[in-house]
C-alpha cells in the first residue's frame, strides 16, 4: 500500500484539502474573523462609529471592502492591536482573487494547512521511513483540531505551516548529511514563523533547548556556524518589529489580562498532562469522549515500547524501535512550548494561554508521533510471532484505527453533526440576520451594542440579507467602561428598533440597552433571540 509514495502523497493531500474546503461557510464569521478582514484589507480600527445612523453598506464599504494593500496603513491597523503583520500581506492578494467574504477568507487558512502536510510527512519519514511518514500525513489530515484551524480565517493556520517546516528544516539541520539547504531554510521558517504570530517565540524556545543537547551530547560544534542564519533572522525580525511591538504593548489596557488571578494553580500543574493530548478544538466533550480515548492509546504505545537506543546522527533512522533522539525531540516539542507559556503567563500575570490556539504550535508534534505509533503498529502485523502485551498490541489493525479516524474527521466537518465544534464562532449569526431581513420593514433601525466588531458582523450579513438596512451602533459597557448612549432625537424617526447582540456573555451591557430602548419603545418581542421594539 505505502510503496507507491508517488501516488498516494498527492491523493492524500487532496483529500486533506477537500475535509478543510468541505462546508467552509458552514459557520457564520465571529469577530476575529472579522477583524482579519478588515485588517487584511488596510481599514484601520474604528475609534467610534456611534457617531450617526449608517447603512450596512456604509459599514461595510468603509471597514470591510477590498483595497489594494496599503504596508503604511496596515501597520498602523496593527499598532492598535497585538498581531504581525505576514498573515495580512499573504491574505490580501488571496482575497482580492478569490473573494473578498468568508469562503475566500477561510480557504486561505484551508491551504495552509494543507502545505502543513508536507513538512510532517518529511520529518516523520526522516523520524521513521517512508510509510512512518505517510502515517503522519494521515494524523495531520485527519486531526479535527488541524482541521478546525484550517477553516478558520484566522493566522493559527499559517502559524502552523512555518512550525512544521521549522521543526522539519530544523531537525535535518542537525542530522543531515548535507545540512546547509536545510539551516536556510531554517532561518526562512523561523523568520515567517515570528512574523505571524508571537506565540511562534514559545517553539523557538523548544528548539533551543534540543540544540543546546544535542550540542552536548555529541560535541559536533562544526554544527554551530549552521544555525546562525535562523539567530540572525531571529535578531533581524526583533529588531526590525521592536518599535511596533512597543506601541502595541502601550496599547494594551490592564482590562485585557481578563483572566488575572482567575486561573488556579491546579490547571497550570495539570495542562501539561492533558493539554498535550487534547486532538480537538474548543470545547466539544463529544470530540473528546472519541478522540482523547484513542489519543493516549497511541500515546502510550510508541513511549513504552521496547527497543534499543540508537546513536546515530544522519537522518535516516537506525533499524532498533527506540531512539532517544527522536522520543526527546518529540517530549521537548510536546511539553516545551506549553511549559514556556505558562511560565511567562506566571510572571507576567497575563491572561491564561492554556487554551486551544496555544497548544497549537505542539500539535503538529502530536500528529507525528501518533503517525509513528500507527507504523509501530504496522511493523508489529509483519513481525515473527511474539509474546506478552506485544502480542495484545498486534490485534490492533492499523487500518482499522485510521478508519476510525477518517469517520470522525467527516463527522467534525459535516453539517449538523454533534461532533462539530463551533469553538467561540456564533452559529446563529446569519440565521438572526436572515429573520430579519424578512421581517423588518424598510424604515425600521437596527441597533447593535456590544464590541466594534459586532456592528461589522451585522453590516456584513445585512449587506448580504438586506442592502441599505440602517444601523446604530454604541460601544456596550466592559469592566465598567462604556461610551455615552445615543439621544434619543436619533431614534425618533423610526417607529421600530432591532436590537441585535453579537453574544449572551455581556449582560450588563445588553441590560443598559434594553432598558434605554424601552424608555422609548415599551412593547418587546424576542424572536430568535432578536429583541424588537415598537411603539404602540
């Protein structure tokens, strides 16, 4: 089956791209979505747009449109917030020709993921042979959290890309026969790797810390001049991005760190142990009860297999079943990057980052040892016959379990299944915007509180559902902040109010506005989660 390595690669990377485009306007745009539009397109933040009533259209044309990328206005776009800047100058071509809405925006992520593909599959045939590498490709494919980043129009997914290259580049640095191709383009992966999200720091950190083993343990410091490219690209981006960043950080208020104080020591001492094993996004404990069994199985078979240590320094792997090389390579990238983020959230009091997109940058690892766990397994149908828990383990058909795995990842992008895990998109979005697009009346005003993002997710999906619907928007109060309510002259001439909330978490805000509008408006009806008010 895996000898025809030329057939069965691009078929394999086909099918990975076909889970990642299947259903991909399934779930409405949330707000970073939105942002990533916006900011894809050089539209810089809006500072208030509660200065008057505006279509949708206005909304859209001034805060979403396409444009030729502007660098000079993206970077200022980014000085109000905490992101790089590659993901935007990648995004804004790939919009301008496939679209400027939600598919073309979240097949720029779908492709990513699939070049990810690549990288796993070579270093998991540098880690174990062709068919090991084949094995990766398939747990990559099949993974419903990579499958989740690459619907997702977001940057994790290009993170992502320049992770398993870096990882790979990296890897063949060190043990490879002819490394200097592969330190360049080390350096090239770990420039575009800073360059798309700062959390790239964390996996760097990993690397450093195997090098400077490696280093010890064999003493090849010909080795050392061959990673200065990736310190010098490294040095390069810092000190190019540092005067941005600084601007960023001085934007960044103290009501940000949400999470101060809230997280107990109990899940920073456990992550390490669960967060590694987690194969799926957000919060769906349908993914978890199927995924997270099968995960640890597969886990716990490659680490406790027997085997010899090997010693050997090339890139292709020695014929014993156990390498120190690559189970430490593998247990620093799976727990460095996590451990190292806990410990600057520790000092630095920020948020918790014990969350799904920070154990992205580890589960490309995760795919590949699950991949050589499968041709672990494989090796065991064609070995002599064996004794003890061995023989238990040969009962496990390969095929079988990557079956198994091909029905859930289905199922994870199938429409309406149970195992389709939203994450923090709003699925009824686009259903609330329908609804009203039937229902209201062409004078009627539609008013949205909450995040400016919210006023652009409405503008979106009114645009599209209803052109020339008018709209309000006032920033809802956070951490007891707020902008100052509309008059009520801007309302009166309109005999009924929409208002639309992005999501239920902001009940303080959503109260303030319930209450201003009833001053005005006293009937209430809540359709689908809509609260319209008319006046008698």
């Amino acid at each position: 089956m895996f000898k025809r390595e030329a057939v069965f690669l691009p078929v394999l990377l086909l099918l990975g791209l076909g889970l990642r485009l299947f259903n991909l306007d399934g779930a409405s745009l949330w707000i970073d979505e939105i942002y990533s539009l916006m900011v894809g397109n050089a539209h810089l933040t809006p500072d208030r747009l509660d200065s008057g009533i505006h279509t949708a259209d206005y909304f859209y044309r001034h805060y979403l449109a396409w444009r030729p990328l502007d660098f000079h206005l993206l970077i200022e776009a980014l000085k109000t917030n905490v992101h790089m800047p590659l993901y935007y100058l990648l995004l804004n071509p790939w919009l301008g020709a496939f679209g400027n809405d939600a598919i073309g925006l979240r097949s720029f992520s779908a492709v990513c993921s699939t070049l990810m593909l690549l990288p796993l599959y070579g270093l998991g045939k540098a880690l174990g042979g062709k068919r090991a590498g084949l094995f990766c490709l398939l747990m990559a494919m099949l993974s419903p959290f990579q499958i989740y980043y690459g619907q997702e129009g977001r940057m994790y997914a290009l993170s992502l890309f320049w992770a398993a290259c870096a990882a790979l580049s990296f890897w063949k640095t060190l043990y490879s026969q002819k490394p200097f191709a592969w330190s360049l383009f080390y350096a090239l992966s770990v420039a575009g790797g800073l360059l798309s999200h700062y959390m790239f720091v964390f996996f760097l950190g990993f690397q450093a810390l195997y090098g400077l083993w490696w280093l010890l343990k064999f003493r090849d410091f010909r080795r050392l001049p061959l990673l200065m490219p990736a310190a010098a690209a490294l040095g390069l981006v810092a000190w190019a991005w540092a005067p941005i960043y600084q601007i960023q950080q001085q934007g960044v208020s103290e009501e940000y760190h949400f999470a101060k104080g809230l997280v107990g020591w109990s899940r920073y001492a456990t992550a390490p142990v669960w967060q590694p094993l987690v194969t799926v996004a957000g919060d769906n404990r349908w993914e978890r009860v199927f995924y997270l069994p099968f995960t640890i199985i597969l886990f716990l078979l490659w680490l406790l297999k027997p085997g010899r240590q090997a010693e050997s320094r090339t890139d292709t792997p020695s014929k014993g079943l156990f390498r120190l090389e690559v189970e430490g390579f593998l247990l620093l990238w799976i727990l460095g990057p996590l451990l190292l983020q806990i410990g600057y959230d520790l000092v630095k009091h920020t948020h918790t980052s014990i969350i799904d997109r920070y154990a992205m940058l580890i589960s490309p690892a995760m795919c590949v040892w699950l991949g050589l766990s499968l041709n672990y397994l494989q090796a065991l149908q064609t070995r002599k016959p064996i004794q003890g828990w061995e023989s238990l383990l040969k009962n496990l058909k390969p095929a079988l379990l990557v079956g198994l795995m091909a029905v859930l990842a289905v199922c994870n992008v199938w429409p309406h299944s149970p195992l389709r895990d939203e994450h923090n998109k709003d699925k009824d979005i686009r259903g609330k915007i329908a609804y009203m697009a039937q229902n209201a009346r062409p004078n009627d005003l539609v008013f949205t509180n909450g995040a400016w993002g919210a006023a652009l997710i409405a503008a979106y999906y009114l645009k599209e559902n209803r052109p020339g619907q008018p709209m309000l928007y006032w920033v809802s109060p956070y951490h007891g902040k707020q902008e100052p309510l509309p008059s009520p002259a801007r309302l009166s001439p309109y005999p009924r109010v929409w208002l639309f909330r992005y999501r239920a978490n902001n009940e303080r805000g959503l109260q303030t506005a319930k209450e201003y509008l009833q001053s005005g408006y006293p009937q209430l009806r809540t359709p689908q989660d809509w609260f319209v008010y008319s006046r008698p």
